[in-house]
C-alpha cells in the first residue's frame, strides 16, 4: 500500500482499541521473567559455550604481536578468535570501524580478541592471560583543537541522501548585522552513552552453512544484511531474532561486535556460543553521541521578531564517520527571513560517534534553546511568548511548503498555564525556598517524524486469533501493544485474540526502532496487511458490500453478521502488504511539537542542582496508546535531567578514550533525582503522516528538557552555563556569598 | 578473576594466621569491593579467609560508655542501632548517604574501612597506575582528576579515599582494633589507619599483611550537634565530591572531618580550633598546603560552601 494522499476516514477512526490506555500485551512476560533476552535462549540453545571480549589497550596504532598460548592453555577454553584466526571480515556498509581490530587498532577497547570458554568465568580469566604488544601512533582526541581543521558536512538527510553542508537563505550577514538586539553565544555539549541496561549481547548457532544470531538489536534487516557482508554470507545464510530488546537508545541500531564475535566463535568451537559485553566496554566499545560545539546567532527587532538565525556545528568521528546534525531543527522551528545552518566535521580518534535517542536535535536544542532564552532576555519578553511570536506555520527555507500539523503554540501555552509559569520572576536569582534558589525554565521541543516502509504479515486461524509477524523490535517501548491493538482495532477482535510476534529476520521486513519512526511506520505495515486480509476475509465469506464492517468478533454489513473466525473454517487467512509513503513529506512538513517546562532548586551553599517538577505537554499526532506514550516521554525526560546535570563521557585527550567507562563513572540519574514528572497529549491526528495519523514520541520527549533545565538554573542563580552538563562546579564561584 | 582458594575461618587468630602465612591471601568481608575488584584482576588474591563465623558481628556498651562495633556488623545494622542513631548520629548519616540499600545490608564495618580508592585509571588495568602497579605511573596526574584529591597527595597518587563511614569516625576520634596471627592485639587511632600515599600509594593504611581488624570502638559520646552533609553530582548512589563531618557545641566549638578530598579522612587539630570563626576560617587551616589539579581546584570552594551548610545546619536545628 502506497500513503501518497491524505487518509480519509478508516477503521483506525473508530479508536475502540487504538489510543487506549492498554498495559503491555507482553508486561506480564518481562515481571515473570519469561520475557527471553538475547543472553538467556536457553529456551531455543541450551548448551552455549561462553564468549568474553578484550577490548584493545590502545586508542590508536597497530597490534604487533598477539600471544594466546597461556590462554589457550586454561581450563576449559575452547578457542580463542583473533584478527589473525578470523578469515576475512568486510566492514557492514552501518559500521563506521571494524567490529574486530587488527593488525590496526582504530579506537580504544576496539575489540582484539574473543575467549570462548565452558563457563563465562574461565572465558573472563582466559581473555586476562592474553598478551597483546601494541604499537601506539599518535592521534586526535580533543574536539576542540580538531575543530580548527574540520571540514564541511551536511550529514545524511531522513531519505539517507546527503544533506548540504551549508544552507543559507536571504542575507544572514547583513541582516545580523543590522538587529537592534542580537546574541553571538557558543555551547557545547560532552559525547554522552547510551548507558542502556542490556548491554549488547548474542547468542549464535550454525547449522550448516546457515547462522543464526539471538541478539538485542534494534533494526533487524539492517544487521542481517551487515552480519552477511561482514562474514561474507548470502543473506539468506543469516536469521536475526531480537524478540526482546533490554533498551537500546540507538546504541542497538547497528551490527555490533557481540554478534559478528560470537558467530566466529560459535564458527571455531562447533558450539553455540553467547556473549554479553562487560559493562566497562560498553562504554568505548560502542557508537556514542558525538560532542559539539555549537555557535549560534540570532538577531531581532525590538519588537522580538527574529530577522537573522544563524546555527554551526562542529563535532567530530572517526574518518568516514557522519557529523552530528545538530542544526536540523534550527531550519524549521522559527521564523526569520535571513537564515544560515552550517555543520563540520573533525577528524577523532575517539570510539565512532553515531545515533543516539534524537540525533541533531537532542544536542541541537539544547543549544538552541538556551540561546532563545538569552534572546528573550535581552530583549525583555517573556521567553514563552517570544518562542510564540516567532513561530512559522511553513517551512521557512521553503515557505511554499506548510506544516502538515503544528501546535507549537498550543504546547507553550497550555503548558505555561498548567505549569504556573506566571509564578516565574523574570529577574533571576530572587526566588528563594530556605537554602535553595528557585527557578523556571522553559524549552521548545522539536523532532521531524520520519516514516520508513514497513511491512507485516497477518493470519486469521481457525480459533479466530490474529497473528500479526514483522521483524519491528521492541525495545522497551511499546511495539507489541500498540501492534496488537492496530491489529485488533483492523479485524475487530478484542485485543486478547490477538498474538504478536516481533523482531525475526523470517518475518517482513519492517521500519525497526530508531528515530522515533518506529510506532508510525510499523502500525502502519500491520494497518496495510490488515487491510489486505480484511479484504480477504470479505470475499471469502461472500461480502459483495465495498467495506463491510469488523466489530465485536463479527463482520457486518447491511443486516447480515458473520463471526470472523468462519472465515478461517476451511484454513487460515493470511495476508502480507508493506506501507510505503511518498509524496507527502516533500509536500508538507512532518514534525512533533512539544513543550518543556522545568522547576529546579540550587542549593544556595554547595551548588548542587535538583530537578523539582517538569512538564511536558506534546502534539505529536494521534497517540496510539496513551500510557506507553507516557512511559516513553517520561523516561525520555529522565534522559534529559541525565544530559543536563550529570552525563559525560570524559575524554581523556593523551590516551584517547573515555575515562569513566562503568556505571559508577558515567552517572545517569538515579530515582532521587527524578521528581514529580507530568505529561499532557494534545489531541491530534495527523491525516498526511499515515493512515494512523500517528507520529513518534518516542524521542520528543528528551527534545529541549536539557534547556529547560539549563534556562531554569539560569532563572535560579543569574548564573548562565553553556557547556553541559551543569555540573556545581560550573557556578560555585558565581553563587551568592555564605 | 583469577583462580583462588577459600576458607571460612573459625577463630579471629586464627583467620589472621590463615592469612598471614599466606603471601596472596585476603580477609573477605560482605565482598562488595573486593570481588568486584578481583573481577576486574585489580586484586587478585591466591587465597580469601571468609570472617562471617567469627561472630564479630555484635555492637555492645564500652565500660567507659562507649561503643564497641564488631568488624562484621553491617552497615545497615550499625547506622539503624539506637544507641549509633542517639548519641552518634553523624555516623548514621553518614553511612546512609553511602552506597544503596543492597550494598549496605552486606557491607561490613570493616570491610568499609578498607574500600580502595575509586579513581577511574585504577579501575581500568590498560592505564599506569602506581596504587594498582607500583611503578607504573600515575595516569590520573595529567588526565582527568575531577574526583581526585586535592591535601594529602604525593606525586606518585592524587587518589582519595572514598568512603563515608570513616569521615564520621575521624570527627568521633573512633580506633581500630586488630589482632594478628600470634594472637596480638593492637588499637589504632582511626587518624593514623590510613596513610598517604608518598612513594608507596599501594600501602593503603597502616595494617600488616594478616591483621584481622576485630572491632571499630567510639569513645563516650561527646554531645553536640551531628551533621553529615555529602555533595555529589546526583542526589544519590555517588561518591562525595566533598562530604562534611562535623559536631558542633552549644558553645561554637567543634570538630570536623573532610571527606572526598584528600588519601584518608581529613581533619586537623587547627581547623577544629578554627570553627568557632566560621567556614572559612577552617577551611583555611584544613587545607593549608593543598595541592588540587585543574580539574578539582573547586573542591576548595566547595568544602568552605559545604561546611557553611553544614553551621547553619547547626544554627536552625
Ligand atoms: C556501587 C557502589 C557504590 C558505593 N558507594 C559508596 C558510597 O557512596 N560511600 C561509601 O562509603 N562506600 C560506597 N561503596 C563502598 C562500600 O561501602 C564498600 O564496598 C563496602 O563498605 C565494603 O565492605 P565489604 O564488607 O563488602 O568489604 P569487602 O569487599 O569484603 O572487603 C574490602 C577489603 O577489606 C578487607 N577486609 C574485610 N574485612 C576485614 C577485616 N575484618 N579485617 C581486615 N581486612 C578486612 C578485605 O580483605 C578487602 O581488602 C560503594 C560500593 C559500590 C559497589
Ligand atoms: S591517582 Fe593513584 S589510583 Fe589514580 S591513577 Fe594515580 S596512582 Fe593510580
């Protein structure tokens, strides 16, 4: 099914079961402990031998010399692979440094060297007895001395087509320039982790010449398709399964060392083989969201309407890796007639920098929307009404195109009206509680929706269930509900005679999770395949009416009812479509709107900055299931209080490698951290996203919240910090004498 | 983790004869810092001697009206104990303000004593580190050192000492009671248990090889007002950036211990005698002859801020 044309009505209007509050169809699996993750197939593998990885010692340079003969000789160790054992290995056109170093190391704790043993703690002691001699060769590690010689790249565009590095519009210069009030400000944001709690982990047999991997992995086409190339396999060699995905953020996007390591060792013993990464790996080993540092200009006329937005980005990866795009939503989020978005990109030694929860326009806001904050400052407005006054209803590099959707203002006020934003002193540091300095922020939040093709299978047996099989993943986020319920609001069954199977490389290729496009796209497969079988069940149950009617288990039109599940009698039905869009994206925008609003508390002696309570009032299309949406804004907001206060990779810029690369080092917030928490949905349907009508939240949650954060500390102290996180040590000596 | 032996002792002389005669033995505790160590080969002892049959898990009345805190006694058992709440309440906050729930139900008294530094370059064994490999360097001196200590250091180690509990102790003036494999017994002032680093930062404190500690005992209360303020980026389950002992005197005068700054609980003789004058004044005496990095030159800043918190803490209560 092709979405070129705005959906009309559809059975999905009827929200019977779709845009209901549902638990999780598969809650009760993940309490009990029956949920299988990619570690623990006893189920499907009960005889795995155990991997464990070293990771290289060196940031940059080459292997010179690799003695296993101690490790190979322990107790219980069954093989050890290396680069020079591995047979040859072919970058994953996702991959940006190889999965397994040698004889060059192209980043620290690359991996060097999988143990694969008979329990995980002689694989473990083992992978210690390996000697591995390094030439070290100096590189680049410091983002800010790279800047200097980086180079212009646009990044990849949605459509994975390249994005101009530079796109100006009227006279940024000259309109700059002439404002009456302007600001020239520089942020920077650190390289932060996924930090997810699965840490990346596959179980992998051979059976012949055909592999299969149980992994977390977010997209699974994407891996099948890279673990093929990589081993040098037919596609059609390689099953993925990621049934369960103990959280990914965008660290799961892409084939990782875990599953191509434990193919090769499963390869070298004859035995399945599982691995889980150690912790302290997880940290250099993996893709993280690059640094930036961000320089933005805007200027404005006195009466607050911005005349000139300028937006540059410099981050840096490893050579052939992508930017990060940071600049994006500068291009669409406010008006201004003189305009200049421009990105480089240095060259860094570090682990590769790649997506992480909201790529570009995480990092991006939380620049940005300090900056309007400032902005509004100097100018003397009420940062909410100044966000509102430069709002565009179009696209304002190509005014001809409108916004399918926009309630941008909606947000704003709404919130600022929930929130009790007029309690807020414009004048910062006068709000006081005992020992804390009280203060408001307020961000905009803003993320594209992105619709990828998507495709699902559905069946309709005998017993009138419906199964629906696409190779979507759920990561935490919701998928098999909102699936079920896509599926059961489609045939009209109740949600319980619906069964959903996920992320199996055996069943159509869906959108995957990432870039908040995974609920849209993936719902909309299912809503193509149901179409398709609804169709099919109609002729078979001789239907001559255009579109009878699925309601209560029974398929009605005129006065004739028949229960579905006579459809199914002489054998099932089954159906398979793939939803695909075109046309409208380049039409209209298609974007999430949201609103941030954040009251912290600073203690007026130490420093330390506590989140008090936040809101976040969304328009992000129909929201299919109102509480995993909420799940997933108010986690997505916890990841923000964890970019604004505590998240940072540390480089360590002599040795190249992030220093604090455990759980005790790299802080995330804990539940003391994160309080009163409050969402609101505006109610929307989008009629040009989708037949759902449905966008992603996924990631608008985290869009902004840092700023807001960062703007309400600023209101609290007068103290204003532009590099994050906001950390006590950043305003100590600013804060008022004790 | 490397190979190893183990054995549950079943007399104090006689685990620390297990160990002494053993060169890689070690005293297990609850475990929560050493296994996580040896995981990583940072320790990597041939031989554990497990203490929790030496019912050296009682906290019981000093003649002199003390308190004597059994080596194993919990964490959480020892900061929930009446008498530890009534009369030394700065011990109980500051053992609340450590770890989580889970690792203070298994953490020991001593074994907490004990807990090695968390600098992140001792942590990862790619990295010289001169407390982890004597000899190796010190990657921390000229890397990143945010967490690391700024008094007490050599330059051979800017580690600190992490802990919580032990701060409480320095300002209650609490010893440390051993005994050795000949039966010996020694008690040592909790001022001199841990050591600086110098040329030997490997030597955490002062005990020998084989030295069981058998008990911590506190003096007879002094009175007082008990504050224990901890700083950290997140508001809870992280180590101090700088934490704040301190019992203060209906009169103004006091006693205050530092932590998170220096190889061992900071406290001094003239800082004490400078509370009196305010934050400032003592912190001027603590740390006279500090030496921070770039990285944590604040953490002056901040113990003059913390203790302020900390006096006006005492003044509203
Ligand atoms: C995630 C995490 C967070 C933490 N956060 C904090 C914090 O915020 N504040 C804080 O203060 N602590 C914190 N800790 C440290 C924790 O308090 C210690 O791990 C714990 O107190 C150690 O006690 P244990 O009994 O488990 O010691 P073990 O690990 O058993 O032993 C530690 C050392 O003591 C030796 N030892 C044990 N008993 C004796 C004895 N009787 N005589 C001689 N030697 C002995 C052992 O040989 C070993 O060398 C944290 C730990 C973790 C893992
Ligand atoms: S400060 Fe001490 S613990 Fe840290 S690296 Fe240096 S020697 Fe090792």
């Amino acid at each position: 099914m092709k979405f070129d044309t705005p959906a009309g009505i559809n059975p999905i209007d009827r929200m019977a079961v779709v845009g209901k509050p549902h638990d999780r169809v598969d809650g009760a699996r993940k309490v009990t402990g029956t949920a299988p993750y990619a570690y623990e197939r006893h189920d499907v593998v009960p005889d795995a031998l155990y991997g464990f990885i070293l990771g290289a010692a060196i940031a940059k340079g080459r292997i010179t010399g690799i003695d296993t003969a101690h490790a190979q000789a322990m107790p219980g160790v069954r093989a050890i692979v290396t680069y020079q054992n591995a047979g040859k290995l072919t970058l994953g056109s996702k991959n940006t440094a190889k999965l397994l170093a040698g004889p060059e190391v192209e980043h620290y704790h690359q991996a060097v060297a999988l143990v694969v043993a008979d329990s995980f703690e002689k694989a473990r002691a083992a992978a210690a007895a390996i000697h591995v001699d390094y030439g070290r060769a100096a590189g680049h590690f410091d983002l800010a001395a790279a800047a200097k010689s980086a180079k212009s790249d646009g990044g990849e565009d949605e459509d994975g087509s390249k994005s101009p590095p530079i796109d100006r519009i009227g006279d940024f210069a000259g309109a700059f320039a002439a404002a009456p009030v302007t600001l020239d400000a520089t942020y920077t944001t650190p390289d932060e982790a996924h930090a997810m709690m699965e840490p990346f982990a596959t179980t992998a047999a051979w059976t012949g010449d055909a592999l299969t991997v149980w992994t977390a992995n977010q997209m699974i086409a994407w891996t099948r398709e890279d673990l093929a190339t990589t081993l040098g396999l037919p596609k059609d060699k390689v099953r993925v399964d990621s049934p369960f995905v103990g959280g990914g953020f965008g660290g799961k996007l892409f084939l990782r060392a875990d599953a191509v390591l434990a193919a090769l060792g499963a390869k070298a013993t004859g035995r399945p083989v599982k691995i889980a990464m150690q912790r302290p790996l997880m940290f250099n080993n993996s893709t993280h969201r690059p640094a930036t540092i961000q320089r933005i200009r805007l200027g404005a006329d006195r009466s607050g309407k911005l005349t000139a937005i300028a937006h540059e980005c410099t981050s840096g990866n490893l050579p052939g890796g992508s930017p990060e795009t940071a600049t994006d939503q500068t291009k669409l989020l406010y008006a201004a007639p003189n305009r200049l978005t421009a990105q480089h990109l240095a060259v860094l030694d570090l682990p590769e920098g790649n997506a992480m929860r909201a790529p570009g326009e995480a990092s991006g806001l939380m620049a940005l929307e300090i900056a309007m904050d400032e902005m509004a400052e100097k100018l003397g407005m009420d940062p909410v009404e100044f966000r509102i006054i430069n709002d565009t209803q179009v696209d304002p590099e190509k005014p001809e195109r409108p916004f399918s959707q926009r309630q941008l203002i909606k947000c704003l006020r709404d919130g600022a009206a929930t929130f009790g934003w007029s309690a807020r002193d414009a004048r910062p540091g006068r709000r006081r509680d005992g020992d804390h300095l009280i203060g408001l922020g307020v961000a905009s939040a803003f993320r594209n929706n992105i619709n990828f093709k998507s495709a699902a299978r559905v069946r309709l047996g005998r017993d009138g269930v419906v199964t629906v099989e696409t190779d979507m993943t759920d990561i935490g986020t919701g998928s098999y509900t909102i699936i079920a319920q896509t599926a059961a609001e489609m045939m009209g069954v109740g949600i319980d005679r619906v069964v959903v199977r996920l992320g199996d490389s055996d069943f159509p290729v869906s959108a995957g999770s990432g870039g908040q496009w995974g609920a849209n796209s993936s719902t909309s497969g299912v809503y193509a395949a149901c179409v398709k079988l609804r169709e099919a069940v109609a002729a078979r149950l001789g239907f001559n009416a255009p579109d009878p009617d699925f309601i209560d288990g029974h398929v009605r039109s005129g006065n004739r009812s028949v229960a579905l599940a006579d459809a199914a009698k002489d054998g099932d039905l089954v159906a398979e479509d793939t939803m695909s869009w075109s046309g409208l994206s380049r039409k209209y925008q298609q974007s999430t709107f949201g609103a941030h609003f954040v009251e912290v508390a600073v203690d007026a002696y130490t420093g330390e900055i506590r989140v008090r309570r936040m809101l976040a009032v969304c328009a992000a299309g129909r929201i299919l299931n109102p509480k995993t949406a909420r799940s997933q804004v108010i986690g997505a907001m916890t990841m923000g209080v964890g970019g604004a206060l505590m998240e940072e990779l540390v480089v360590d810029k002599r040795f190249g490698f992030f220093v604090n690369h455990d759980l005790a080092g790299y802080e995330v917030p804990v539940h003391a951290d994160i309080p009163h928490q409050e969402v609101v949905f505006l109610d929307e349907a989008d009629d040009k996203v989708s037949p759902m009508k449905a966008k992603g939240v996924g990631e608008l949650g985290l869009c902004g919240v840092g700023a807001a954060i960062a703007n309400a500390v600023y209101n609290a102290t007068g103290v204003r910090i532009r590099d994050y996180p906001l950390t006590l040590d950043k305003h100590l000596d600013w804060l008022p004498t004790v | 983790m490397r190979a190893f032996t183990y054995e549950r002792a079943t007399s104090a002389a006689g685990a620390a004869a297990a160990v002494a005669h053993h060169a890689g033995a070690k005293f297990l505790g609850g475990g929560t810092n050493l296994l996580d160590l040896m995981k990583l080969e940072i320790e990597t002892p041939t031989h554990l001697v497990d203490i929790q049959d030496l019912k050296l898990d009682q906290i019981e009345a000093t003649h002199d009206g003390g308190l004597r805190i059994g080596a194993f006694v919990s964490n959480t058992t020892l900061s929930a104990n009446p008498r530890v709440r009534r009369d030394y309440a700065v011990l109980t906050r500051a053992i609340q303000a450590g770890a989580s729930g889970q690792l203070r139900n298994k953490a020991t008294t001593a074994g907490n004593l004990l807990q090695r530094t968390r600098c992140p370059y001792f942590y990862d064994t790619n990295q010289p580190c001169n407390k982890r490999t004597p000899g190796s360097g010190c990657a921390a001196i000229g890397g990143y050192s945010r967490q690391l200590a700024v008094i007490g250091t050599s330059d051979t180690c800017i580690a600190t000492y992490p802990g919580d509990m032990a701060v409480a102790l320095r300002a209650l003036d609490a010893t440390v009671e051993t005994v050795d494999a000949t039966g010996a017994t020694r008690v040592i002032p909790i001022a001199d248990f841990h050591r600086l680093p110098g040329a030997t930062p490997e030597i955490d404190t002062v005990l020998n090889h084989g030295e069981l500690i058998t008990a911590v005992t506190l003096p007879k209360p002094v009175g007082g007002a008990h504050i224990y303020r901890k700083v950290r980026d997140r508001a809870s389950y992280a180590f101090a950036l700088v934490s704040v002992a301190a019992v203060v005197q209906p009169d103004g005068s006091g006693r205050v211990a530092f932590g998170g700054v220096a190889p061992k609980p900071w406290r001094s003789a003239a800082a004490d005698a400078a509370i009196p004058h305010g934050a400032a004044a003592v912190v001027e005496q603590a740390f006279a002859g500090a030496r921070p990095t770039h990285d944590n030159s604040f953490k002056l800043t901040l113990a003059k801020r913390t203790l302020a918190a900390a006096m006006a803490q005492v003044r509203t209560a």
